[in-house]
C-alpha cells in the first residue's frame, strides 16, 4: 500500500498490512508492516490499526478508531517516534472516513 506521512522519514513510504480480525460490518483491525532495509524481508513493527463500528440505526453508525504502539519495540522507535500521531491525527482519519461514506 502506497502511503504518504510528513512525519515519515521518507515522506512516501510503502506499508504491507496483516489482518488481525475481519467480522463485518463491525470490527477490522490489521498491524501495519515494512519491508526492512536490514534484511529486505517483511517485518511487522508492533502497532494495531483497529475500528470498531456500531449500528445506532438504519442510516448511522458510531465508529471507534483504536491505535496501538505499545508493542512497538527499539528498532522501530529509532526511525519513528512513538506515539507518531496526536490525537487530532484519529479525529481527521473518522471525518475523512465519514466524508467518503457520505459521498
């Protein structure tokens, strides 16, 4: 998955994700993972992307978005810095998410 970070060393990067629950239409949660520059091999670094959604009604729905870094270990933190989002960052990822359903 192509993906862009200003905060990222790199700017663009390329990320890989492993799903780690899939039961639609209420969780998805993957951990994001890299090709590492060390050993050129698939690496996951420890952090948990998670929503969480719940039917309040025929046309709403309440979204949790969860972010998990507590597994991330010393390698990773020496590129990234922990935690790499305010809480804003979540904020602007479910309305950006409501925008696209909304269209």
């Amino acid at each position: 998955m192509a993906m862009y970070h200003d905060n990222h060393p790199d700017g663009s990067y390329e990320m890989a994700n492993r799903v780690l629950a899939f039961e639609p239409p209420r969780v998805i949660s993957w951990k994001p993972g890299y090709v590492s520059p060390a050993t050129d091999m698939l690496e996951f670094g420890g952090w948990i992307w998670r929503y969480d959604l719940t039917q309040l009604g025929p046309d709403e729905t309440k979204v949790t978005l969860s972010y998990d870094w507590s597994a991330v270990g010393p390698i990773p933190r020496q590129r990234i810095q922990f935690p790499p989002f305010t809480p804003d960052h979540l904020d602007n990822s479910l309305s950006h998410l409501a925008a696209i359903v909304a269209r």
